[in-house]
C-alpha cells in the first residue's frame, strides 16, 4: 500500500550487496567499503574514463547505465563493445594493477556510480586486514572464473575457426 522510499545510503548498500564482489560480506564490512567508496554522478555523455589513460578506479553502476567504447576501424566513430546496467561492474582489474585502459566508458544515461581506487583500497587492507583479505580473496575467485571462461571461449572459437 505504501511505498518507501529507499535512502541513497540503503540503495548503495543493496547494490554492494547484489554484487557478487561483496555479496558474502555483512552490512558493517559493506559500510565500511562504502567509507573508502567515492560516490560519482555523471551526466548523459559523460566520459568515466578514455582509452590509454592509466587505470586507478573499480566502478559499480548504482543506477543508470554506461557504454564501453572503442574506436575499431580508426575513423573516429565509437563502437559499443559492453553495457554497464544497474548492478554492473567493471575496470576491476585497476584496483591490482596501474595498467593503461584499452577502451573508453560513457554514461549512457544520467549515471551513478560507486568508485573504488586503487590507493583507498590498499588503505583498507592496511587498517582493515580482516576485511581487505575477504575482499581481495572474493576478488580472486572472480578472476579465476573469468579466466576459465575465457579459456573454454577461448578453445571454442579455436575448434570452430582453425588456424
């Protein structure tokens, strides 16, 4: 019958929780991610960030969405190679390693994001070890079921396109 409303610090708590990053952590671990955390808006268009900038931020959409873009053919014109919906994560890889992007992110949409850097969150394995190991070894688990999904893509387009 009513309808509540949903605080901005319920909704990043709820999108922290639906993400499988963070999904096994309790509320106060999630709140204290969310003390690190800079929340970021950006405007329809906006650029995150643009290919062969150095990469420092992990990014969570809390609502709206992002395009990640590329240019293929060298002509100037973006291709879409990924949406980013409500939920969606990505640039995890920057919270581990200064590495160069090689695409560029655009809101889609009037877009809210939770940023994590990469020098906040080695603070916070620093001053919070406990805490910093469950999400580093969450993150672990991630990458290693990212790389076997892209090995056995990997195998598949081989068996269909061989060399």
């Amino acid at each position: 019958m009513f309808n509540r409303k949903i605080s901005d610090n319920d909704l990043l708590v709820k999108r922290m929780e639906e993400c499988p990053l963070f999904s096994e952590l309790g509320t106060g671990d999630i709140k204290a991610l969310l003390g690190i955390a800079h929340i970021r808006e950006y405007s329809t268009d906006e650029k995150i960030f643009t290919e062969g900038t150095v990469g420092l931020c992990f990014y969570l959409v809390v609502t709206g969405s992002v395009n990640i873009v590329g240019d293929t053919n060298g002509d100037g014109k973006s291709t879409i190679f990924k949406e980013y919906k409500v939920g969606g994560f990505f640039s995890e890889v920057h919270l581990f390693s200064e590495t160069f992007h090689t695409v560029s992110c655009v809101a889609k949409e009037v877009t809210k994001l939770i940023v994590f850097t990469k020098p906040d969150f080695e603070e916070i394995v620093k001053i919070k070890p406990k805490l910093g190991n469950k999400v580093l070894l969450n993150f672990l688990d991630f990458f290693g079921q990212k790389l076997d999904s892209l090995y056995k893509e990997n195998r598949e387009l081989k068996e269909r396109f061989p060399v």
